[in-house]
C-alpha cells in the first residue's frame, strides 16, 4: 500500500542521532539475525516438548488458567467435552449460541449435545467471501455464548491464543457474554517465549495469520474507584474445557 | 493538548487541598504499586529481565531509522499503510482526511496517549464526526472534559459518587450506583457504540519490525473491538514503541504488564499484521499506522535524555512516586504526568514554560528502582535542571538573586575559614531571633521552609571547633 | 546503585568527611561518628580544609559553582590516605555517584575523582562491610531501653545500595525495641532545596512521614541523613510533638558508650 513521509523522518532520526545518511547495519544478532534454521530448530524443540510434556503442561494449565480467571473444566474424552458445554450453556440458560468452525468440533460432539439440550447453535462463518459480515456481527452480539477451540494455551500466563481466520471470527471469542474454549492435551506451550518462537518459525516459513489473540480471562477493568469488574467490553464469564 | 505546564505550583496546591483526590490516589500506592511489588518479587530472574528489556530497547533506539525503515516496508507488504507525522498537526490532519475519504460518521478510540498529544478526539468532534473513547478510564475523562490523571488510569482521581452522578446526568441511571452496576451501563452503553463504528483509532504498545506487526495490551477488551469491527482501522504511534523481533515480545510483555498492574499478563494482548484478509470472516478492511515525532526528537538528538525513549508506559514510575501521589496528574500540565513527565511534558511541549518541572522532584529515585527497563529519571531530571539554569532563554531561566546566592554560596564554601566565619556570623545574628535555638519564622527564600518547620540556628560551637578542642585536649592527657 | 565494592582491611586510621549540615547544624552527630570509630580502636583524623562536597548547587542546575566547590573537597581529601567516612548517604553518593558525570569531560579531575571514591564509605557501611559487625557488638553495654522506628533515607538507600546495614546495626543494640513503619521506603520530602521551593508538597509529603512513624508509638524516629533529620525534627517541633529524631551514629555512640556500661568485673573503662 502506500508509505508516506518516510525519507524526511527517517533522515531527521539520522540526524539525531549523529549520523551519516547509509550508515552501516546494526549488529542485531541477538534479535532477527537467528538464521532460519536456528529459529526452525528452535520451534521444532518447542513442538517436541509440547508432546512429550503434554501432561505436566496440562497440569499446568489448569492451574494457571483458573488462577487468571478462567472457570475450568478437565475431562478425559471428547464426549465429555461435549456434555460439558452444553451443561455450562444450559445452566447460563443460554438460547443464542455461536460457534467458530474449527476442527475440534468434528472430535468433540458439540452440536449434538447442545441439541440435546434444546439449544441450536450456529457457527460464526460468512459463507461467500465478505458476504454477510453485517448478519455475522449482528449474530455474535446476539449470541449469549461463544464456543471455539484453541490453537496453543499457554501455562505461564493461564492463555488461550486464537489465530482469527477462516472458521474463526474475531469476534466469536469477544462480543458474547461468555466464552467457552476447549483446549486438547498437546497444545499447551510453557510460557510465552515458546509462543513466539513457533510464531518467528511460522513467519519465516512464509506467513502467519493476520492476527493473534491472547486470551487471559474475563474481560476486566479498575478504572471505577480502583475497583475490579469483570465484563466491562468483552465476555464477563470464560470457561476452559479441558479435554486429557 | 496545549501544554499548561507552568501551573505546576498552582496545581499542586489545589490537588494538596482537595481530599477527595488525596483519599482516591492513595488506590496509586495500595493498589498498584503494591501490586507490583508482589509481581517482582514472584518472578523468576526479575531484575535480569528488566536488565535485558533495557537492552532490547537501547539498541531499538540507537539504530531507529533502520528499524522503523523495516517496520515499514513490512506493513506495506502486509497490506498496511503507514504514514510519517512530523507533529500531531499533521497526524490529525492525515487522519480527518481519511475520515472525511472514507465518508466515516463515527470513530471508537481505544487506549492512546499519542492521540492525547493530538486532542484527537475533540478535533473530530470539531469536525462533526462523533469520536468515542472505548476505554472506561478515557470514556469517564471524556465525560468529565478532562486530561488523564494517569497514564494506564486515566479516571483514577475520581471518586465513585463523582462516576455515579456523571453517568447518570448521561443516561438518567441513579446516582448511587455501585462500580459494578456502574460498569454495566457502560457496558451497555458503548456495545451499541461498537457495532456501528465506521473506523476506529488505537494506540500501539509494541510495533514489531520483523514482521510488521502491531500489539495491543487490554484488560477490558475495547481494544480488540476496535481492531474487529470498524471498516478502517488506523494506529498512532509514538516512534520509539519499536522491537526488533517477535521474540523480544514475550519478555518485553511480561516485564510491561507486571510493572504496570502486577498482572501476569493483562485479559487480552493483540498482535495484528495488517489488514483482514480475504479468506477471513471479519475484521478491518483497511490497516493505516501513523508514526508520530512531535517533540520525541528532541529526546533522540540528546544523549542523556534518550533513555526516555525506553519508556514502555506503563506507569509504574508514577505509582512508586511519593510526589504524583499528593499533586495528581494535572498538575504535570500536559499528557504525560509523574516522573517521566516530569522529563518528557517539557522537553516536547517547550522546556520554557515547563521549566518547573525538573525541579518538583525530591530525587527519591524510587521511580528508577520500579522501571521495568531501568531508566534513570533522576539523572534526566538533574540534566534538564542544568539546562533550565545554563541554557539560552528560550529553554528556561532562573532568577537573578537565586544566581547571586548560589555565586556567594560558592564564595563562602571555597575555603574553610570562610565557611566556619559564615556559620559563625549566622549564629550571631540570628540568636536574637532564635528561640531554644531553632527559627519559627524567616524571611524568603527560607520562607518556604519555616512555613512548616522550624530551622535550626548553627551551631556557636560547630563540629571542626569541637574536633579541634578534643584533639588538643587528648594531646595534652586529660579528659 | 551499589555499595562500596574496592576492598579494604582493617585500617588505623581513617579521615572524617562531616558535611557541612552536620558541622553547622547538628555537630553532636560528628562527635558521636567519632567516639564510636575510637573505641573500635580507630584513629580519626578531620582535614581542615572541608567545606561542602557541593551537592546543593548541583541538584539545583547550577554545576559551575557545584564543581569549582567540588574540586577544593577534592584537593582537601586527595592529600590524605585511608579510608573516608561519612555519616550521610547524600554525600556520599554525590562524591561517588555523581562526581563521575560532573567531570566526565575532565580528565586530570577524573582520576582525582576516581582516588577519592574508591576510599569513600558511608559510616554504617563501614562499620558493617570493613570493620564486620561483632566489632561493634562486642563493644555494646546494657540495656537502652529505648523504642525507634527507622526511616530509610533515599540517597542512602538507592544512590548507595545501603540497605541493610543500619537496621542490621540496629538490631543488635540492647534494649532498643525497633517498630516498624508503615511506607519507611516513601521519601520524607526533604530533597534538598525542593523543600523550599516546593514547600507544600514537602510538607505533605513530611506530614504523611511524620504521622506514620507517630502512628508505631515509638519515642523517636532514626535515621542517616542529616537534611532528613532536620526537615523531620523542624516539622516535629512545630507539631509541638515529643518525637524525637536521632542520627543513627547518635544511637551507636550511646549504646557503646563507657557511661551506659555497668561497673564490675569485664566492664569497659
């Protein structure tokens, strides 16, 4: 697209700084200049660990999740998943359903165990490209409850981390009062530092997705008498359902 | 915002006398300096992080032109456009012609101290569009027609009754309400707001230079609204919120949000690449990046004070700072409040007006020994006093007698036989007026300590008198 | 920001740099530096020549006058040797912290900086770093029975990194009930000139210092900066309050002093 005002500011940075226009590049070995192969080694560790820790990490999670806030759930199979969505969505007394189209629905059942309750739900697509954008939206601040899956959960920090894309709104995690994810043993990464790693490897190998979110909790604010309340924009209520 | 930076006095005075602001900052300290304090003290390798931070952004800020050159030219391969302000003149200006491009009737704002520095929101609305803050902080300051009183918390100054009466001026709700109910109007309220924004203007916390990235940190959410539902997203960012590298990311968060409210991590961080993509089911069509100088120059072009560039805005250094705490945020008289405002507000808006600010410090240093990347306020601090005092008019001055006194206070400590005989004749002219030894009242400068406290008068028998009698008593045996 | 790390051994003798508040405004302090260095069986020797390391001009922007001051401090203790003592974390700091960006530009002045703070230590740095604490507790006598509260001097605290060799000291004198303060870490408000020309903000700033360390019940507030203790016991006074504010030197010479010791067998003299 379009870069206005570029050389002007940049020779004015030159300046202050103290030097000649072209001057030599940085030593940014500690930074970018990891070759390639270092950072895909890197994320391959990474993924490694992801697996052969699946476990402890799990144990982790749930820990850290239900420190940051989340109300979790640990269940053995993907069947119980879906039996606990749908109880959460039924005690919530939840009409208006969303969900993303994600893989995880096609192991876990939860169209049908929600059906089961009484409750449809519809999944947050558009359909033809850019068709519906407006009816989407209108359905995601309608909805009661958001349900996806997750692409890492981190245990440091108690995250869940969604790429939005295709299947996947923004806004299916945000605009409804609550949100449900629903995690899988082996996508859990220690801390925030691997999650990086792995988004440096995606990069080089020829993209990442156009955003990310990092999810912690309900959506909070202090800015009322120094005091915490939950819900102020986005869900005041989140659920990780963990499934191993 | 025009700077008032040189009511600095006048401020505090008001803020000393008002206690209902003293009672609500107390919350700074309490809450999230406290807060803090447990977050550091619960990490792992704290101070080597914030040691490793500081390097990330020293070498960010000492090759600037090449990291912004590729912040840049990622961006617009993503998609992006990015457009250069040389001051907030200019960057309104980009972006009311975008507005006015892109036929937008209404813009949800989220979190951005640059576009306080813009008056953003009230050049919109001079223009007809209606501009709402999303964030509550900013959304209750918007009501109240006033600047931030905080850099994360903007409506910190303000009492729950004082929230109360003003929502309910604007929705007719009760007066009494509680922060929770408080909280759902406005949850109520600004929802609607959200679904028919046509653009919508966020700050940036971390712009990332390898991939041309730019990251959000919330708690409350607004910010991914703002980034999922208007057609045209535009981000305004001071030059210096650069890293290199993805992975610079998950230190720099992790040292920025403990800092700021002893979070491990806040409810929500964005990372966002440009525009939606075809493929994508929601989210902006258009991504605009306004980068903004206006005055942070001036902070490059000099070596002592380009540590201010680190700053990461979190405001840990305002809740460690035992003077913000008493004198609030409006006292700084322009947007950035407590100690780096206290180095940043005059330095861009002009030293000359701002000229007290380097000196409404104590020189505490606790606002150093808090920063997640170790700047040195103090040291700024005591630069800009020399400047203020040494350097041409248009940066400040001092008064001609406070020259003349400091010039006989160098007299009178450049030999010792001065010192003592000024001490000495100090005592003898002030015991008339002594009582018990110590002074109730004298005249200025000294004025401005005896309002409070009594002065001691010196001593008619000082230490190197004493010393000296001692050391020829022992010589001569006794005792 | 560090303490002292050019290692010493136990001297003979050491020079006493008192600082101008302590020589003009409260000389008992000095006194007290010195009964305590002597019974640890130190020599102390006071270079005339002193004045001020020039610390107020400097914090107020006005360094020509700051570093003309500094250059005679650094003239009179330059033609000494040994250890430099100092009862005041401010100057110390502004000898060790803040002569380095004075006369970054100076060479010749640079290495006359450099002999003079590799020498300097604050006094209850000294104490505990070179002599080693059992020194002084070995020369400690009965009971005070005294109750203080200790307020952390900022310069001490930051500039130096002294940070727990007051209280260390202080928890070993007999009889000396420490209570502690609610914020002992929040500046008092003195900052110099900033008490002046800020005077309303000090002053709250001093009120909220002066109404916590009421507030614990003890009979008198320590600490180790001379500018402190005067801008604290000023407020004091004018409070009408019986509070009392000592310097912690003050509380060391009469706990180690012959006087408070009991006659008898293994008494000092």
């Amino acid at each position: 697209m379009a870069i206005t005002g570029r050389d002007a500011f940049l020779g004015r940075v030159r300046g202050a700084l103290g030097r000649s226009p072209g001057a030599p590049e940085p030593d940014n070995a500690t930074h970018i200049g990891l070759e390639v192969e270092d950072v895909r080694s890197s994320a391959d560790g990474v993924r490694r660990e992801m697996s052969e820790s699946a476990d402890a990490l799990l144990d982790a999670i749930e820990e850290s999740a239900a420190t940051a806030g989340w109300k979790v759930r640990r269940v053995a199979s993907p069947e119980d998943a879906a039996d606990v969505v749908a109880e959460i969505c039924s005690e919530a007394g939840a009409t208006n359903v969303l969900r993303s189209d994600q893989d995880i629905f096609a192991s876990v059942p939860v169209d049908a165990a929600l059906e089961s309750k009484g409750i449809t739900p519809g999944v947050a697509t558009v359909g033809e490209a850019g068709a519906d954008i407006p009816a989407l939206k209108q359905a995601a601040f309608d909805s009661d409850i958001g349900i996806t899956g997750v692409d890492y959960a981190i245990a440091e920090t108690g995250t869940v981390v969604l790429h939005p894309r295709k299947g996947l709104s923004r806004l299916v995690s945000l605009a409804p009062g609550r949100h449900i994810a629903i995690l899988n043993k082996g996508d859990v990464l220690p801390s925030l530092d691997e999650l990086f790693t792995l988004e440096r490897a995606d990069y080089n190998d020829g993209g990442i997705e156009g955003s990310m979110n990092l999810i912690s909790g309900p959506s909070r604010t202090g800015d009322i008498a120094a005091t915490i309340v939950d819900g102020i924009h986005g869900p005041f209520e989140v659920h990780l359902v963990i499934v191993g | 915002m025009l700077p008032t930076t040189d009511r600095f006095k006048k401020g505090a005075k008001e803020t000393l006398a008002d206690p209902v602001i003293q009672m609500s900052m107390e919350a700074v300290y309490t809450g999230f300096h406290t807060n803090r304090q447990s977050a550091a003290a619960d990490t792992e390798a704290w101070d080597e992080q914030r040691d490793r931070g500081r390097a990330i952004k020293e070498h960010t800020i000492e090759n600037l032109d090449y990291y912004l050159e590729m912040l840049t030219d990622k961006i617009d391969a993503n998609g992006g456009n990015v457009f250069f302000a040389e001051d907030s003149v200019e960057a309104t200006e980009y972006i009311l012609n975008l507005a006015r491009d892109r036929d937008v009737k209404t813009v949800i704002k989220s979190k951005s101290m640059v576009s306080e520095e813009m008056s953003l929101a009230h050049e919109m609305e001079a223009v007809g569009i209606e501009a709402v803050e999303t964030d509550l902080g900013e959304y209750i300051i918007q009501l109240a027609g006033e600047a931030p009183y905080h850099i994360i918390a903007p409506a910190i100054h303000k009492s729950q009754d004082q929230v109360a009466e003003m929502f309910s001026e604007v929705t007719g709700t009760d007066p009494g309400q509680t922060p929770e109910e408080l909280t759902t109007t406005a949850r109520g309220m600004l929802r609607e707001t959200f679904q028919r924004a046509d653009m919508s203007v966020t700050g940036v916390n971390f712009a990332v230079a390898e991939s041309g990235s730019i990251v959000l940190v919330t708690n409350e959410g607004n910010g991914r609204m703002c980034t999922s539902i208007p057609r045209v997203h535009v981000a305004v960012m001071g030059m210096e919120k650069i890293v290199p590298s993805m992975q610079d990311l998950g230190m720099m968060l992790r040292i920025l949000i403990r800092s700021a409210t002893g979070q491990k991590i806040s409810s929500y961080v964005t990372m966002i690449n440009g525009p939606r993509r075809d493929e994508e089911e929601d989210g902006p069509e258009e991504f605009h990046l306004v980068i903004v100088d206006n005055g942070r120059m001036k902070l490059l072009a000099d070596p002592k004070l380009r540590e201010a560039l680190y700053c990461l805005r979190c405001g840990a250094c305002l809740n460690a700072c035992p003077v913000y705490r008493k004198v609030g945020g409006h006292s700084y008289g322009w947007v950035y409040p407590g100690p780096i405002g206290a180095v940043v507000s005059p330095v861009m808006s002009g030293l000359k007006q701002g000229k007290d600010l380097p000196f409404a410090s104590s020189l505490c240093g606790a606002c150093r020994e808090v920063c997640p990347v170790r700047i040195d306020i103090p040291n700024m601090l005591l630069h800009l006093r020399q400047q203020v005092v040494e350097g041409p008019p248009e940066e400040g001055s001092v008064g001609r007698i406070e020259r003349l006194g400091w010039k006989a206070w160098r007299f009178g400590n450049m030999k010792s036989s001065r010192f003592r005989a000024g001490g000495k004749m100090a005592n003898l002219l002030g015991r008339p007026f002594a009582r018990k030894g110590m002074f109730r009242r004298l005249p200025p400068p000294l004025s401005g300590w005896t309002r409070s406290r009594d002065l001691p008068i010196t001593a008619s028998s000082p230490f190197r008198d004493r010393f000296k009698k001692r050391k020829s008593n022992s010589s001569r045996g006794g005792e | 920001m560090t303490e002292q790390s050019v290692k010493t051994p136990r001297p003979e003798r050491v020079q006493l740099f008192v600082t101008c508040l302590v020589d003009q405004f409260r000389p008992e302090v000095g006194e007290s530096v010195v009964n305590v260095l002597e019974r640890l069986g130190i020599e102390v020797e006071f270079p005339e020549g002193q004045t001020c390391c020039g610390q107020p001009a400097f914090n107020s922007g006005f360094r020509n006058e700051a570093s003309d001051v500094a250059r005679h401090f650094l003239d009179v203790f330059v033609a000494t040797e040994g250890p430099i003592i100092v009862p005041s974390g401010s100057c110390g700091a502004m000898v060790r912290n803040f002569y380095g960006e004075m006369f970054e530009e100076d060479s010749a002045a640079m290495e006359r900086v450099r002999r003079v703070s590799e020498r300097i230590y604050e006094f209850t740095e000294f104490l505990v770093n070179v002599l080693g604490q059992d020194d002084l507790v070995s020369k400690l006598g009965p009971q005070l029975n005294e109750t203080a509260t200790y307020h952390q001097c900022c310069h001490l605290e930051r500039e130096l990194g002294v940070d727990h060799q007051p209280q260390e000291l202080l928890g070993q004198v007999n009889g000396l009930q420490i209570l502690p303060m609610y914020r002992p870490e929040v500046c008092c408000g003195f900052g110099g000139t900033f008490a002046v020309k800020f005077s309303d903000v000090s002053t709250a700033m001093l009120d909220e210092k002066l109404d916590n360390a009421a507030a614990t019940g003890a009979s008198m507030i320590v600490a180790g900066d001379t500018g402190c203790i005067m801008h604290m016991a000023g407020g004091l006074r004018r409070r009408g309050s019986d509070l009392q504010v000592r310097h912690i030197a003050e509380i060391l010479d009469e706990a180690t002093s012959p006087a408070n010791h009991a006659p008898g067998p293994g008494g000092q003299a």
